[in-house]
C-alpha cells in the first residue's frame, strides 16, 4: 500500500476520526482516553492524520502539560496496517510537540491493542503489563535554539541500521563507542570510561562521515558539524572561532561533534617562522582536553591523510581510538548498489557489479550507479517507446567500466600500514 501522507489535522477530519474510532470498538480495543477528550485534543492540542486521497486512513493525537506529552489516541484503519503508518504518525506527532519543550512523550494503551510495533520501531520503552509507553526526547525545546546557531541539527533514527556491510567497522564501533557511551551507568559499574574523542581515517569516499551520522542517529544525540572554511571569516580568526563554537557546544546536554578532513587545521607544525595554521592546531589541543572533561559529547575527527596530522594531535588523552575506515567488502559492495538500483531496472545480477566494482568506494559506486540511470533514460527517451524497460545490466557495465576508482592502489598500501603504525582499536 503506497501513496498516504501524514499532514496536520483539520477540522474537517472529524467523521475520519470517528470512523477509526468506531473500528477500534468493534475490535475490542477501547481507547483509554474518551472520546470527546480525543476530539477537544483534535481541537486544542496537537493532531496528525494520515489520508491517502481525501481519506482519513490514521491518526495520532497527543496533549502537552509542561514537559511531560501524552498520546492519546493512536489509530489506523484496517486496509493500511503494516505500511509503516504508525511509527510515521508518531513520528509526526514527536516532531510537533517536542517544539513545544517536552522532554517525555508517554503512552497508555489498551490491553487488546495490537500496534506495539509502531511504539517499539519509534524508541518507546514497553512498560509493565498495561502497554504503557513512554520516550525521552532526545533534545530538549531549550536547546534547539542553540543548535540552530550551530547549524547543527537532529539526525533521523535508524541511520545505523541503513549503513549496509563494513560489519568489521560497524561491529568495532559498537562495542567501543556507542556500547559505552549508550550505557553509561552499566559502563562505569564495569570500571570502563566512556570514549570523549576518536579519529576515523582512511581514503577519500569510504564513509566517515556516514559513520559519524550513524553514531549520532544511534545515539539520539544532537549532530553538529565544524567546517574550519566556514570559520576562517571569524573576527577573532579561524582560532577563536573554533574556541567560541566549542564554548557553545558546551551548552548542549548531548551531542556529537564532527570534523572531517581535520588535517586542514590539525597538520604537523613546522618551520620558523611559525605558519598562520599552527595556532590554529595550538587552539584545537587546548579545545580537545576541556572538551573532554564534559559528559554526554563525543569528538569525531576524520581524515583520509593520517600522515599529515601533527604527532601531538594523535598522543593518548587526546583521542581513545584511531579507528580505520576502508573500502567496502563484498557484503557493502551489495548493500550499496541495491540502494541505487530502481526497481524498475530489469534482470540485473547485483553479483556481477558486486565483483566488478572490488575496491571502489561508496562514492564510486554512486557514481557508477547514476551514470548508468542517465545513460538508460537517455536511451529509453530516444527509443521513443511508450513503455520502454531499464536500466539493464549493461547499463551499469558499461558504467563501471568508464569509472575510475577514486582509490589508487597505492593510497590502499598505504592505508595499510597506517593501520599497523597509528591504528588504535
């Protein structure tokens, strides 16, 4: 079933709402909340409904005291029920209260209610034998404004789970960083600190970033990116910039903080006179202790140079891991290319393009994966068909082989011994 939307409810969806109302009665699952509270929430409080076409097919009500957000009503009609409907309204309906600065969103619902999953799939924590829900939102209504000066936002929940293969790295990550810091309380009980900093490098395009969303979605912290190019036209420089943001971050309860190609400001210090970058990276090792005596953040800096980050940068107490990101093994390989390839795409062996594309990174097959795409809509336009069929597995090919690794087999040699010289797992 495709082709529902979720949009805000109006006033004109009531004979919706009592139509989904009257189906949960005749399946033996009475609302908690009655029905005219139902309706004076519609109203007054916060509402989303899901309709395909003009139909009212789902919806989510909930009501705000202070910080503390209830649903009261969750329903969808019979025909769309294990579409996704249900964690996409209580999604919805998240969004629009926690603006409104509730910190947990809770749930009572009926005994003989069977949509549990879309609570379960949404973070909210099943609680005795009443079907209570309840979810802590993850950034408080105080902090949003702070994050927005940051550029920072909120990533979407479930990144984790979209990164496909690289289960070595995945595996790695879990159990040294989000393990810790994800349960913390059971981590101190065990004598284990929580990681406060750690450095991914490998070569250009194998996901360091998408790693770094990932820990950030799977955390449910604030994800806030520092671009060096965008500082640089500080008043106070690139250095006090850098020092002003990092005294902002502070105010956040949670976040992870991202630096991609870190080298640009982290580089090894040399030469006489000193060069403009060196107080820069003199600013950073000052930033990186204090940084590390809060709780609740982590520093994530990438890099595809390794070799050019200044040997103080990396010592032990500034960062706990110096973890390897590389290309893509077989099982990535896959993951990715079923992501680019569209459905309507005929007989296509993901296996082939799985083999032939050994030691490209994601962005390769990206590439590879669009070119392709284009390459067949061009064809089908001009066949001039009414119907035409494709991408075929020529298509992608042909791309492929037109496509020039971004990765040398040098720079693989080399990340190799990085791994032997600096890796810190």
């Amino acid at each position: 079933m495709t082709g529902w939307r979720i949009r805000d409810y109006h006033a004109d969806d009531v004979d919706g709402i009592l139509r989904l109302w009257e189906q949960m009665l005749t399946a033996d699952a009475e609302p908690v909340y009655g029905l005219s509270d139902v309706l004076a929430s519609c109203a007054k409080d916060h509402a989303v409904v899901a309709v395909i076409g003009d139909e009212v097919v789902g919806a989510a009500i909930g009501r705000a005291a202070h910080a503390q957000g209830w649903v009261v009503f969750l329903a969808t009609a019979a025909h769309v029920r294990g579409t996704g409907i249900g964690s996409s309204m209580l999604a919805a309906l998240e969004a629009r209260m926690a603006a409104v600065g509730i910190s947990k969103l809770s749930a009572l619902m009926p005994a003989a209610e069977t949509r549990v999953g879309a609570f379960l799939h949404q973070g909210f924590a099943l609680k005795q034998d009443l079907h209570y829900f309840e979810r802590h939102i993850p950034v408080q209504h105080e902090e949003l404004k702070i994050l927005a000066e940051l550029g920072g936002r909120v990533l979407p929940r479930g990144l984790w789970d979209a990164v496909g293969g690289m289960t070595a790295e995945k595996d790695l990550l879990e159990r040294r960083v989000v393990m810790p810091l994800a349960q913390s309380e059971l981590a101190d009980r065990f004598g284990v600190v929580p990681p406060r900093a750690i450095v991914l490098f490998g070569p250009p395009g194998t996901g360091k970033t998408t790693f770094a969303k990932a820990i950030a979605s799977r955390l449910e912290w604030s994800f806030v990116e520092v671009f060096p190019s965008r500082l640089a036209s500080h008043p106070g420089g690139l250095a006090g910039a850098l020092r002003e943001t990092f005294l902002k971050i502070s105010e956040l309860e949670h976040a992870v903080v991202f630096i991609d190609e870190v080298e640009e400001i982290a580089s090894h210090r040399q030469g006489e006179p000193p060069s403009p970058t060196q107080g820069v990276t003199n600013e950073l090792l000052k930033i990186i202790p204090a940084f590390r005596d809060q709780p609740g953040r982590l520093l994530i800096c990438a890099t595809n140079f390794i070799r050019a980050l200044d040997a103080a940068f990396l010592r032990h107490g500034r960062f706990d891991y110096v973890i390897p990101i590389g290309l893509p093994d077989d099982q990535a390989r896959e993951a990715i290319w079923e992501r680019y390839i569209p459905a309507a795409a005929v007989d296509i062996d993901v296996s082939v393009l799985v083999e032939m594309t050994e030691g490209f990174s994601p962005a390769d097959i990206e590439y590879a994966a669009r070119k392709a795409s284009q390459s067949a809509l061009e064809s089908a336009v001009a066949s001039g068909a009414d119907n035409p069929d494709g991408p075929f597995l020529t298509d992608y090919v042909a791309a492929i082989s037109a496509t020039r690794a971004t990765v040398s087999a040098e720079v693989a040699s080399e990340f190799w011994e990085d791994i032997e010289n600096v890796g810190r797992l």
